[in-house]
C-alpha cells in the first residue's frame, strides 16, 4: 500500500516539475500528453528518491538510526503530501497544470491508446516472464539471472540492511562504482511493503513504456504520421542483423535446419559475445535501469527540439547556414534558462541511475547543439549534468569513476576502417550502414537530429571507460532506439510510395522486404528469450529461506561475510555485504577481484591457523561460509582449520552450509 503511494506521489510531484519544462502554449507537435506522463513519471522519481535517500544516509550516519528508510519515506511522504495539498487548494488543478495543449490531435489519439495499451501489454507480461514470484519461490529467467544478481542483492541491502553509506554487495567494505540508485527504489518499495517482484517490474515497465511514448511523440513530431511511430517501435523490439540468414544458410547446408530452429535455446550469433544478446530485446529486460536513463534523455531530446527547429528555419543554405549557426547572435544566445537548467539538473541526477545513458544522452544533445540556435542553453544543460555527476562521483567513489582511453574498433575483430564497418554491418544488418541512403531523403532538420543520434554510437568504436569493453554495446544500443525513427519512417514512405499501379505494389513490396531484413533476427531472438526464460530454464531461490532470514538479522553493515563465488542464491539475497561474490560482476565494475580471490584462496585452503587469522583480520573479514563440497578458484577448499580457529555460529536446516564468526 505504501509502495503504491509513494509512486503516485512521485507522479504528482513531477507533475508540477514538467510544468516548468513545457510551454503551456499549444504546439502543433502532436499529443503531448506521451512526453508529459512519461516526463512526470521520470522527474517525480528522480527527485523523490534522491530525497530519500539523502535524507536517509543523514540518519544512518550522521544519527546512527538502525532503520534510516523509516525516517527518509516519513519525511519525505509527508512533506510531498502537504506541499501538493497547498499547491492543489491554491491552484484547484494540479494534475491539470500542463493540461493545456496535451492533445491536440484528438483524432488520432484512438489509435495512439490501442498502440500504447498493447505496448503496455506486451512489455508487462516480458518483464514478469522472466522475474516473478510464486508460492514464495522467486523465478529469474536463464537469460537474464546473471545480471539480476548484483540488482536483487543491492535491492536487498536497503530494504533488509542499513546500507549507509552504501557499498556493492558483491564487493563489500568499499565504495560503490556501480549506478544503484535504480535498484535503491525497488528496494525502497520493498521496504514500503510492495513485493520485490512486483516493485521491480513495475517501475520498469513505466521506465520502458515511458521511453517508448516519448520515442514515438519524437518520431511523429518529425514525421507526423502515426504509423511511422508505431514502425520505429516495432524496430526497437525486433532487431536487424546478419545472424538469423548465416544461421539459416548454415543449418541448411548442414541438413538439420528445421530440427536446429526447433530446438535451439542460445541466442545465435558470429561476432564477439553477440550470443550473450548484446544485441536484442534482452537488453531491456536484464538492464532495466538503462530504460529509465532513457526516459530522461529521450525527454530531453523532445524539448531540446524546438532549440534545433529554430536553427534549421533560417533560410540560408549550405555553407552559409552552417556558418550562421557558429557566427551569429541566434546561435548562441539563449531561449530558456529556465528549462535548460532544470534539464541540466534531471540528467545529471541520472549518473547513478545509468551511466551509461546519461553520457549518450549528452553526446546526441552535442550532436543536436551543432545545428541548433540558443548553443548557450545546451551549454549550460550539459555543465549542470557534468557538475552533478562529478558531485556523486566524488560523494559515492573513491578515485576516478572511469578511465576514458581511446579505443579503436569495439568488438570488431579486423580493427581496420574496412572490417570495422563490415563488423557493424554484421551486428545490425543494414540498419545503421543503410542509414547513409536515406540521408539522401531527409530535410535539414531531420539530418540534422540523425547526426546527433549517431553520436553515441561513434563513442562505441572510439572510447573505453572501463575495463570491460563489452558495456559499450549499450551506446550502440542508444543510437540503435533512436535511429528506428528513421526506419519507421522509410518504411511509411516505401508503403505510400505510389497510390496505383506498379509504382504502389513495388512500394509495398519493398516495404514488406525491408521489414523481414530489419525484424527477422530480432523475432528468432525472441522466440531464444521465451525458450531460454520458461519454466525448465529458471534460476530459483527460496524467498522464506531461514539462511536469507539469519543473515539479514545478525549481520549488519560494517560486517563482512565470506563465500563461495556466488551469482544469485539465498545468501545474496540477504542484502549482507559479499568479501567477493560473482567475480565478473565487481570486475567489470572496476574493483580488483583478483586480489581478493587471492586472498579468499588463502583462506578456504591453507593449513596454518596463523596464516587464516592473519589474512581474515587484514581483510576485515567477520563471518565465513562453508558448503559441502564447495571449492574456490577451482581449488578445493577445507574446513577443518576454519572449524578449530573460530566458532561455529549457524547451520543451515539441511547441514549442508555453516556459518562460523571470526571476532
């Protein structure tokens, strides 16, 4: 119930903010009410959650409150409710404070609720396909429990651990590198009484749809048809690419084609990791925080538009308008403070919901500020973003969040200009190569945010931030969302392309091709996600687990548990800090996971009380797991000099693990 609260109040409060972002004078841009409900949603989140958290890192810290979320939703909730109270008897509309222009094209507004309810639909029942809880048995679907692990974990170290200041479960007793903030309001909703399950899902499915809605009132805004918006998100689900016609020609030859498209139950691909699902409709249901990035961004873009049309009216052409939009008063002096700084704000607020999103958002708003009159807004949105991101960074990290380096090439295995190109083509078919052709079509202004939507994707092939390559395929992924508008659009074009005759049917026909090559991959993909996430392909975990309830209530936050390299169990979801989870997980973070494994070897192996206590006590360690038959590193692990050295504090029903306490 409180759970449910607490999102509404988030919706009404940012109501109110969006009010200060959107001109309440009617635009002929389509029906807002898809960038308005989505935009509220986002900001209302952001600025309600930031302030319980703040709020309750004050208390954990400063107060030393065991239960600060308490005090954080207390204060929080009540004020909110009292300020929209104060605002709703002076104003007598707050819901209805950006009401005026929402729909202005009434007529096709029908078809918009029948594309946005089967949206809504389709994303909803995905998302609890593959995460959701029955009987008290928590099921996370095959294709996505790896990433599921470090979120359910984090998730559980606030609404069952008192984490303040916070740390990575899978890496405990240092700072946190990992965006969280996501993770933190499923766990805030948990606390609030909502199941973990249900609040995880449900704020992804606003996250996603919400992008979506803004996705499609981007596209309609440049195209003003209904039906290339509706394209574009079919384009978004479905991927391009090479993989599904190798795959077929491949079984063909072979002579097992039919038995292997039965069977399969791996995402198919011949690039570097593009079995992982890099690539396809997967991404959004393991990283359902990107979504939400996203939802700010695409918000962002919406707005920033009317900078970029204003650019592209002047009636110079050529070299000379590209000129006027460096050289002239209109290029830089400003036309909304007011909106730029707040923009400035809301994405900087989303560094440590996804990284990721933030700087793609930022590149395709440079890539947009090239074009645009009122350079100075951007310039000032960008600062603010950059400013508030350092500010967590400083606050959350310790050292540098990244380390930028150039990169040549991503994944491609030949790094010359040539198989770079081939590899993208590879990856997306002619999705991104086909692009070049339709620039042929396109007006200025449309150009224009084409370039600003490629961007993101440049930053893949040219820069590495982390230690792992393989996160870059979420800004390809970036300028693969946006860019679908395009296709959208091409394919409405080929469709109308002649009303009678030849002309109409080599229209359709062109159409109805192009949407095979772009959607077959991504349909194959699909049937691999429900395969590899249904009832014989699930991890499982006990939610009513007495080990999960013994963790949690005598382990708090400065303690440190030791185990075997787990990913997602009854253990992680105690929320208890980790001295070294699932290695991949805090190494792709940017935390040293080889020493610590070391040093866990070292534990789990050796011989000599001395050398245990000495290594425990310099690692900080406070509890040690045992399993049966449990082994580290590939190493074996023994437990009797862990059993004469300190004392045994749990074990679990079965026998099969036991806890031993080392202060």
């Amino acid at each position: 119930m409180f759970g449910i609260i607490y999102l509404i109040l988030c919706i009404l409060t940012g109501m109110e903010a969006v009010g200060c972002l959107f001109p309440h004078r009617i635009a002929e841009n389509g029906n807002r009410i898809w960038v308005i409900l989505p935009a509220a949603f986002g900001t209302g989140v952001l600025m309600f959650t930031w302030a319980v958290y703040i709020i309750s890192w004050m208390f954990s810290v400063c107060a030393g409150a065991e239960h600060p979320l308490f005090y954080g939703n207390l204060i929080v909730m009540t004020v909110a409710t009292l300020v929209l109270a104060v605002l709703f008897k002076k104003k007598k509309k707050i819901i209805f404070s950006v009401a005026e222009g929402m729909l202005t094209r009434k007529w096709i507004l029908r078809k918009e609720i029948i594309l946005f309810t089967m949206v809504t639909v389709f994303v909803t029942w995905m998302m609890f396909y593959v995460f959701h809880m029955k009987d008290g048995i928590l099921y996370s679907g095959f294709s996505v429990f790896g990433d599921y692990a470090p979120h359910t974990a984090m998730m559980r170290s606030f609404s069952r651990e008192n984490n303040f200041p916070t740390q990575y479960p899978h890496y405990g007793g240092q700072d946190v590198k990992y965006h969280f903030m996501f993770q933190f309001l499923v766990g805030n909703l948990e606390y609030l009484g909502m199941r973990i399950d249900i609040g995880y899902n449900l704020v992804s499915i606003f996250s996603l749809v919400g992008f979506l809605m803004i996705l499609y009132a981007i596209s309609y805004r440049m195209f003003r048809s209904f039906w290339a918006g509706a394209a574009a998100i079919v384009f978004f689900f479905f991927r391009s690419g090479t993989a599904f016609w190798q795959y077929l020609w491949e079984h063909f030859r072979a002579g097992n084609l039919a038995e292997t498209l039965r069977e399969n139950t791996s995402f198919i691909g011949y690039t570097t990791n593009e079995n992982w699902g890099l690539w396809n409709f997967n991404v959004y249901l393991n990283q359902r925080h990107l979504a939400f990035g996203l939802l700010i961004v695409a918000a962002a873009v919406w707005i920033f538009m009317e900078w970029l049309e204003a650019g592209c009216r002047h009636s110079e052409k050529g070299i000379e308008w590209i000129g006027k939009r460096i050289f002239s008063k209109e290029a830089w002096v400003c036309r909304n403070v007011e909106a730029a700084v707040l923009l400035g704000v809301f994405l900087g607020l989303t560094a440590f919901w996804n990284g990721a999103a933030l700087i793609g958002g930022l590149l395709i708003l440079a890539g947009m500020a090239v074009f645009s009159d009122g350079k100075l807004d951007y310039a000032i949105c960008a600062a603010l973003a950059v400013f508030f991101s350092e500010l967590q960074s400083k606050i959350f990290v310790s050292g540098s969040v990244m380390s930028p380096s150039f990169y040549w090439g991503f994944l491609a295995g030949n790094k010359s200009l040539i198989g770079v190109i081939g590899y993208l083509a590879e990856i997306s078919g002619f999705f991104f190569v086909g692009l070049a052709v339709t620039v042929v079509f396109l007006k200025r202004k449309e150009r224009a945010i084409l370039f600003g939507f490629l961007l993101p994707l440049a930053f893949a092939f040219l820069v590495s931030l982390t230690p792992d390559i393989n996160v870059n395929h979420k800004y390809v992924m970036i300028s693969y969302a946006f860019t679908a508008i395009f296709w959208g659009w091409f394919m409405r074009e080929s469709f109308l392309m002649g009303k009678t005759g030849w002309k109409k049917w080599a229209g359709r026909s062109v159409c109805a091709i192009l949407c095979l090559c772009l959607t077959l991959t991504g349909i194959y993909d699909y049937v691999i996600i429900l395969r590899d996430n249904d009832s014989g392909h699930r991890m499982t975990v006990n939610m009513n687990s007495d080990l999960t309830d013994w963790l949690s209530e005598n382990l708090h936050k400065d303690d440190l548990l030791l185990t075997p390299e787990y990913t997602m169990n009854e253990v992680t979801m105690s929320g208890v800090m980790l001295y070294c989870g699932w290695p991949y997980y805090a190494w792709s973070a940017g935390y040293d996971t080889y020493y610590r494994a070391d040093q866990a070897v070292t534990v789990y192996t050796t011989d000599d009380q001395d050398i245990l206590r000495e290594t425990v006590e310099q690692e900080k360690i406070t509890y040690i797991l045992f399993e049966d038959g449990m082994s580290f590193e590939s190493q074996e692990c023994r437990e009797d000099i862990i059993r004469e050295t300190y004392p045994l504090v749990y074990t679990s029903e079965d026998g099969r693990i036991r806890i031993y306490e080392t202060r």
